[in-house]
C-alpha cells in the first residue's frame, strides 16, 4: 500500500533527476528516514494494554528516536519518558512535556540539575558523585532513584550489554551500603531503584533479569518502584527472535506477587523501551550512487549515497537489517552493500557475528540510481548517526502515514 506523506522538509519534492541518460523520478529526496505513523501507534496501544499487578509505569527511553513527532504521539497518549542526558530532559521540556513525567538517567553529571529539579524531573543518580550532586541541591525532593549496576548484563553483543564489571553503567551493586549511608545521612529516601542490563538480548534473559532485579530490591526496604529499564528485543534480520511483551509481563507479574508474598512489599514497576516502540516504524530510503567490484574473485559493492554518517549500528554493533533493492527484477545477484563514507568499516552487510568481516545479501540485480530501501531503522539509526562524517549532509526525517 502507498504510503501518504504527511510532512516533507526537502526541498527538492517531486524534481525529476537525470543521470547517466536514464529518467527517473525522485519523488522525494534521498537519503531519508521514513517513520510510519501507524507503526508507532501500534506499539503504543500494546504497551498500554499491558498490565503489572502493583502498577505500570511505560516510559519512552527518548535516546531511541526524539523526533519531535514522535516525542507528542507518546506524549499526548500518556506515555511517560527517560532522558539520557540533561540536554534530552531540557529538549523534552521544550516540547511542552511536564517534569514529573521525565525520568532522568545520564551518564554525565547534569549540567542544569537544579533547573531540572525545579521543573519536576525525576533524578536517578547513576554513581556516587551524581547521588551528592543531587543530595546538595537546594531543590531536591526528599526521594531520589538509584541506577545500579548488577553483576551481569545481558545484550545483542558485549557494545549493548550494560551490566558486570566491563560496565560503567549504574552504581556497582556491592557499593549498595555506601549508597544507604550517604542517602540516611542527607535525610533523603530512595523510593525507585534502575536496572538496565542491555538491549538486545535473547527474550528468554528477562526471567532472570527480574530474579536479579528483586534481590537488589530486597536491600531498598524504602523503595516502591523498580524501573526495569528496556531492552526488549525487536527482529530485524534472519534467526533473531523478537521480544513477546504480554508473555514477558506475565512472568514479571508472577514473580512481582511472590515478592509480595515472600516480603509483603508491592513493587510497581516501570518498564523503559526504545527500541520496541519504535524500530520497526523506521525505513531508510536510499540511492545506488555507484556499483563497483573486485574481480571474478571479488565481490560486488553497492555504493549508497547513505552510510555510517545516518546509520551507524552495523559498523557499530554488526547489526544486521534487511535491505531491499526498489526494482522489478527478477533476477537475484549477490552484493555487498556499502556506505557512502570514507571508511572501510562502513559495511550495511556486516556478517553475522563478526561484524568485521563482510557478508553478500542477495539482492535485485541493481542498477545505479535505484532506490534501497533499509528496514527498521527507527530507532538509534537517526538519533545515533556519525553525523557531519565527511561533511556529508544528514538524511531528513519524515513522518508518514
Ligand atoms: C537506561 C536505559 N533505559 C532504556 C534503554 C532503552 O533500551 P532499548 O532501546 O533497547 O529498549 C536504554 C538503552 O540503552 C538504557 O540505557
């Protein structure tokens, strides 16, 4: 079905190209990245279907894709956020998203705390330094969120796992005493523990990541909220599994009223996905600029006027998408797809596993000036982009229908 396109920003719409003596129509400019409308709304409507015993909290974990379209949809349907950065929380509220609904996790100390702080964001201090920067703050609330780090962590690879000792991520959960002190001594109450063991993982890790999470729970006797982060695995490409959510929070529930019944303590969760809401509603529209080779034993390269400086997760993390040649043919080549940039790693086709070696998709024979369409791309694709690599421009981002 054709996709209605509801808001363009290039300004060459609808020019017809010429090159190489050969017409074609481009429609709208390329590279781009298409995001589906419905797609999102979908996503939302089953995040909101689902159901914990003790309450849900659904935050949107921003670092995933801030379009601003995007950020008004999840908005406007009662989706709450985690910004990654003060700067994510600062944009978040200059697109008129209330404070009380940020949840604010970063890395880097917050360069605007008290601002924050005043405007209602929620603080989770992700080390120790963060925790006193928050405890001296004269607008800090009497509760506060810790972000710790569990022991393991789990992910598509070892770039994505954010739990264990290879981790900066969080407070390192054996500092769990030192994080108690400092809180009773500044009279401050942590009411909200943050977990994210990685993104990515095989769906059948969250069974433990929940037994982890409620035994760190156990020593925040305060706490009523356990933030179990994201992570949940979309399928992009061949054996990978996709994430069931409703089964995954059924088995959080069952174990959620076990703490109850083993503890008395009814746990609320929050849950923080950006890859499940939004990967699949992404399309990156590109054009062959080029097709060379390397000989009867080499390979065939196509070039695409796109590359790490738009989407880096394959040179990144050897993330495989499906990748589809816009053409009628129906002859299949092999090829390996390459990006614009100069940079030997900037592979589209990285082979399974071993992200430092290519990989030949088959693919419709090509010609230079189609269109390839890259799926699923919505999320850490735009938001995540090498940008300004070789002065190339960015691709434009378009919602559609
Ligand atoms: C703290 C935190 N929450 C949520 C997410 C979202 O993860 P995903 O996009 O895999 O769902 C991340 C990803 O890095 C994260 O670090």
């Amino acid at each position: 079905m054709a996709q209605k396109v509801s808001k363009i920003k290039s300004a060459t719409v609808g020019r017809a190209f010429n090159f190489a003596n050969k017409s074609y129509n481009a429609f709208m400019k390329t590279p781009r990245f298409e995001y589906s409308r419905a797609v999102i709304q979908e996503r939302i409507n089953l995040f909101q279907g689902l159901q914990s015993p003790y309450g849900l909290k659904v935050r949107y974990a921003v670092k995933a894709n801030p379009y601003p379209e995007i950020i008004r949809m999840m908005d406007s349907s009662g989706i709450h956020f985690d910004a990654s950065s003060s700067y994510e929380a600062k944009e978040l509220l200059s697109l008129g998203v209330v404070g009380e609904k940020i949840s604010l996790s970063s890395q880097q100390t917050a360069h605007d705390l008290d601002e924050l702080l005043k405007s209602g964001v929620l603080f989770v201090a992700t080390s120790l330094k963060q925790l006193d920067t928050f405890t001296v703050s004269e607008f800090r609330p009497s509760t506060v969120a810790v972000r710790i780090n569990p022991e393991v962590g789990y992910g598509h690879n070892k770039r994505t796992s954010t739990g264990g000792v290879n981790s900066s991520f969080g407070i390192w959960h054996e500092y769990i005493d030192e994080v108690l002190k400092k809180t009773n001594d500044a009279g401050v109450k942590i009411d909200r523990v943050h977990i994210h063991f990685g993104s990515g993982a095989d769906p059948s890790v969250w069974g433990d990541v929940m037994d982890k999470s409620l035994l760190i729970m156990e020593r925040f006797v305060d706490a009523t909220i356990l933030d179990i982060g994201g992570g949940y695995k979309v399928h992009r490409y061949a054996e990978e599994k996709e994430a069931d959510m409703k089964e995954i929070m059924t088995m959080f529930s069952v174990k959620l009223e076990e703490f109850f019944a083993r503890t008395g303590r009814k746990i609320s969760l929050e849950i923080e996905p950006g890859t499940y809401f939004v990967a699949h509603a992404g399309t990156l529209v590109a054009t062959i600029d080029d097709i060379v080779d390397t000989g009867k034993d080499g390979y065939t390269f196509l070039r695409l006027n796109t590359g790490m400086n738009d989407f880096l997760r394959s040179s990144l993390y050897g993330a495989r998408h499906k990748i589809e040649v816009m053409n009628n043919s129906e002859v299949l080549k092999d090829y390996v797809v390459v990006g614009h940039n100069c940079e030997s790693g900037d592979i589209l086709t990285p082979m399974a596993g071993n992200p430092e070696e290519i990989e030949t998709r088959k693919l419709r024979e090509a010609r230079i000036g189609d269109e390839v369409k890259i799926y699923d791309t919505g999320a850490y694709c735009a938001s995540m982009r090498a940008k300004g690599y070789n002065s190339f421009p960015s691709a434009e981002e378009v919602m559609v229908d």
